[in-house]
C-alpha cells in the first residue's frame, strides 16, 4: 500500500512516518510513504493510482488539504483520504470528497493505527467485477472501477474511473441483468448505465461524472435517477462522517 502525507508542519510529517515505520515493524505490513510539504508540491507529481491513501493536511499555505483533495478526486476516486485537521469543524465539509475519516492533530498512534487496519482489512477482500471479452484480450472490470457503461453502434464502451476505455462487440443487454442487480448501477438513458457513486452533479437532462464527463439523462427515467442518486448520497454520509 502506498501512502502520501502531507503537511507543511515538519514535526508533524515526523511523527506520522515514525508511526508507519512501527506499523510497519509491529504488522510486517508492505507499505510504502512519501512526504509532502505543500499542496502545491503533492498536485505537481501525483497521479491516478499513485496512491491508495492520503493523509492531508487541512490547512496549509496556498493549496489547503481541501483544496488539494478535490482536485485528487477529478483523477482518482479510489484513493481513502484521511484530513489532518486541529477542529473536528472539517468533518462535514470532508464529506464532499468522499473522505474516509478525519484525525485530530497532533496524529495519535492509535488513530492512525486504526485507520491501517480498516485498509489493510479491505485490501484483503476479494473485489468484485465482470469479465469482458474483446478480439484481442479478455479483461477483468472492477465494479468499483466502473464509471458508466454506453452502447453505440453495436459496441459496448465500458469507461473507467482512471479515463481508460474498454471497448467489447456485443450487446448492452448482455451486461444489464449483472449491472442492474448492483444498487450502485442505474440505468439513465437508453444508451448508458451509470454507476452512482461516479456521480459529481445531476440535473434535469444529464449528469457529470468525477471525471468531468457528461452524460445525458432521459426525461423519463430523471425523478427515478434523481431518487436514486440522492439515497446512495445519504447511504454515503452516514457511512463517512
């Protein structure tokens, strides 16, 4: 598991690598860290999938952890984010990212410790996902991963959370009865099928994704998405905060 750290704070970004070197000792745990001193400096280098977990700092000069983990999430929302904040106040404002928790500083051992487990548990789950079948390859899609599903021209375009596209020669029915027994999946218009937590912003005629995709939603199917979409956004609330 690789871990980014950020804070402008010195004494904090040491005590907090102290800490995963112990976790590291005391679990024979395989994880990996790098420390940041600013937003700005995380945001130049960071990737999708660079990271499975960012500890951030909430307030720093320039770029403040808020701000660094909305644009974390344009590109990835499969990280765990974890603030670093001296006022339980942020709690609900980390919300908006889809933060995994929140820690008060200075960084207890037992905090953090606590926040590894519950992703060391999670990373051993066996994930869930479909195979798909092309001319040239035969992939496995994680359910997780999967941002929305569109059929055009009789190809099946199965778009990802990193921006990548899986392309398949077959029918969107072959896929529905799978997709649709997932309460995270949702059929929005004839041609695509979204998966709900993916969703950044719905409107009346389309939606857009995390990744700054739009999506056009049928008229008839809208108060049936609507519906939909802000029950997952209250199921997420009460499993984040």
């Amino acid at each position: 598991m690789h871990i980014a750290i950020c804070d402008d704070d010195k004494e904090e970004l040491v005590r907090i690598s102290s800490f995963l070197e112990k976790y590291k000792r005391e679990h024979n745990a395989s994880l990996t860290y790098k420390a940041f001193h600013s937003g700005a400096e995380l945001l130049s280098t960071v990737k999708s999938g660079d990271y499975a977990l960012y500890l951030l700092d909430v307030i720093m000069p320039a770029v403040n952890g808020m701000e660094a983990a909305k644009e974390i999430r344009s590109f990835d929302t499969e990280a765990k984010i974890v603030f670093l904040t001296s006022s339980p106040e942020f709690a609900v404002a980390s919300y908006t990212v889809k933060a995994m928790d929140y820690i008060l500083k200075p960084v207890g051992e037992g905090r953090l410790f606590g926040v590894l487990n519950e992703l060391m548990t999670d990373s051993q789950k066996p994930q869930q996902g479909l195979t798909v079948k092309s001319k040239n390859c035969i992939a496995r899609i994680l359910f997780s991963r999967l941002v929305y599903v569109e059929v055009m021209n009789k190809q099946v375009y199965f778009h990802l959370s990193d921006n990548s596209v899986r392309e398949v020669t077959a029918r969107l029915s072959e896929f529905e009865q799978t997709l649709l027994a997932r309460p995270e999946f949702m059929r929005v218009h004839r041609s695509y099928i979204v998966n709900l937590c993916q969703i950044n912003e719905l409107t009346s005629n389309e939606l857009t994704t995390h990744q700054g995709k739009s999506i056009p939603v049928s008229r008839i199917l809208y108060k049936e998405v609507r519906d939909a979409y802000v029950k997952q956004l209250f199921w997420e609330e009460r499993n984040t905060l």
